[in-house]
C-alpha cells in the first residue's frame, strides 16, 4: 500500500482501496460479514462524522447510487458528486486522472462506477484517497458481491458447499464474474445457464479450473434443471451491452422463471438477482417465500456500511464498540 498524502485533521491512515474482490482472502470475506451484520445490528451511527464521500457515476445506477449514499448519511458522513458524467467538466473533455485528483481535495472515498473496464484499478493508483468501484463496465461490481455474499449467508446459514445456479447473462454481468471468483474459497458447485451467445467467458472458466471450482453448464431452463438449487441467481440480459440490437432482441426473453417453476425446489431456496429487472422475473414470483432479491438489495446498505468502515481503517472491534450509535 502506497502511504495515503492526504492529510486529513481527523486522521492520518494507509490507503484502502474496494476495487475487487478477487484479492478478498476467506478470512477477510467473513470478516466483512461479521462487520455488516454488526451495522445491520444498529445501521445509523456517527462513526463517519466529519467526512466527506464523492459518488461519480459515469454510469446510470439506481440501488448502488442510494444504497452508497444512503450508507454514507447513515453513518454521519456528507456526500457529493454527480451521477450524470454530462453535467460534469467530463462533457468538456477533463480526463478521468484530472476527475480523480482534482475530487480527491474535496474527499475521504471516492465511490466510481465507470463503463470501462479496469477504470477503478486505475483510479486507485492515481487517488490519494480511497477508490470503491461501484461496477467497472463488465468486469466487477465488488461491492454487490459483498451484498450477495452477506445475502447468502444469512439465508443459507453458511457459505460452504452450496449449489449456485447462475441465469441469464453471464456474458457481460459483472455480478456473477465477481461472485465466481469469491466463492472460490467455499467449495461452491455452479451451474451457468446462458444461451451460448451469453455463456460465461472462457476466462471464468479457466478461474473454475484452475481454483478447483465445480461447474456445469445448461442451456435449458426448466423446473428439472434447477431443482437442486440453494441460491437461484437470475441476471437481466443487459441491452446497454450490445452493439447489435438484433442480437439483444434474440435473447432478452429466452429465460423467464415463474411461480409454476418452483413447485419442487429445495425449501432453503432463495432467488436473487442484483435488479433491475426487465421481464426475467414474473411478477408472480414476488409473494413465493422463495424470492429474496427485495431483502437482498436492503442488505445493500449493510455491506456498503462494512465497505466504508474498511476503507477507513475501521476494525470489527471498533464497530462493535462504536459509542456514536444512534
């Protein structure tokens, strides 16, 4: 880690940077749950009284935006920032460097979501304060991870062994990328289920391979195939992806899971999905006992709470112990 030379009156500390997950060892995976459980215990606190977050979003973004800007207000922090690249000095051509820099003299974190991928590795070596990459085109999106870790936790009691099924486009969704690549150290069993025109990139494959991770891959979507399932892990197929709209339209319906399909399924199954959703999801699936994507987003706060409080040099002890509890 490269000392932090911003000065700030509060504290002098190292740089922590959340830019994947991949660099997560086990211990320190558990540790972050630990953390998000302790703040969904008592989410509104002052631990960030006094600091200042930057949200740049070079990307639309609805639950990751607020979850992180309402994380930060329940922790006592002030946000600024954009959330619209157009209404920044970007539409005038500042570079990505200039953004960081010049937003790390008003700042603590910096929290970017960027279309390109490896934009928040590169932020974290030009910032002098922390980077958190809130989605890096189709890369990673770590800190969903983080929620969809701490999700499966609390529904499954346990991160080892599981059965996760990944649907829908697993081609360009950096939620299921970084999700693979994390479960790495709980002897998870996928199975990918993609038409082959979003099958997951040979890349994860390889990842699969070489960490020892069990994986099978469908193309067919029935009640049959998924009976299995702890974790049901439904992907939108992303339009904003594509460059030809024909291919889009050829697969934006192949997969849709409805209430008919769940008569057999593991009674500790629960459905997710990092939202938003289009049509992947029927509507009727909301009031089955198995859905789990709305609590999943709510634990979004919890997670993203953990984030800040990592970044910052905060330890579990310090959480637990936290006196500013409101």
């Amino acid at each position: 880690m490269q000392p932090n030379q911003k000065t700030n009156k509060l504290t002098i500390m190292e740089k922590h940077d959340f830019v994947t997950i991949a660099d997560l060892s086990k211990d320190e995976i558990i540790y972050l749950i630990q953390m998000a459980q302790e703040f969904e215990k008592h989410p509104n606190r002052e631990m960030l009284k006094g600091r200042v977050i930057a949200t740049l979003f070079y990307e639309p973004s609805t639950r990751t935006r607020l979850s992180f800007e309402t994380a930060a207000n329940r922790l006592g922090a002030r946000v600024i920032g954009f959330t619209d690249a157009k209404v920044s000095s970007v539409s005038k051509g500042e570079t990505l460097k200039d953004t960081v820099l010049m937003v790390s003299n008003y700042a603590d974190i910096i929290v970017m979501r960027h279309y390109l991928e490896g934009a928040a590795q590169y932020a974290s070596e030009v910032a002098p304060v922390p980077i958190v990459n809130a989605g890096d085109g189709a890369h990673m999106h770590p800190s969903q991870c983080l929620l969809d870790l701490y999700s499966i936790y609390k529904t499954q009691g346990t991160l080892e062994n599981l059965n996760i099924y990944l649907v829908g486009d697993l081609k360009y969704g950096r939620t299921v990328h970084s999700l693979v690549m994390a479960m790495r150290h709980f002897n998870p069993t996928f199975h990918f289920i993609a038409p082959k025109e979003l099958a997951m990139p040979q890349e994860y494959k390889l990842y699969c391979r070489e960490h020892g991770i069990k994986y099978e891959e469908h193309t067919d979507f029935n009640e049959d195939v998924i009976a299995d399932a702890d974790i049901l892990y439904m992907t939108r197929v992303q339009k904003e992806r594509f460059s030809d709209l024909m291919e889009y339209e050829k697969v934006k319906n192949i997969y849709i899971l409805r209430n008919s399909m769940l008569a057999n399924v593991k009674d500790n199954m629960k459905i997710m999905h990092p939202l938003p959703r289009v049509n992947e999801i029927a509507y009727d699936v909301d009031d089955n006992p198995h859905a789990y994507y709305i609590q999943q987003a709510q634990n979004g706060l919890y997670a993203r709470e953990a984030i800040y409080a990592k970044v910052l040099g905060f330890t579990l002890d310090d959480v637990k112990n936290d006196n500013t509890i409101i």
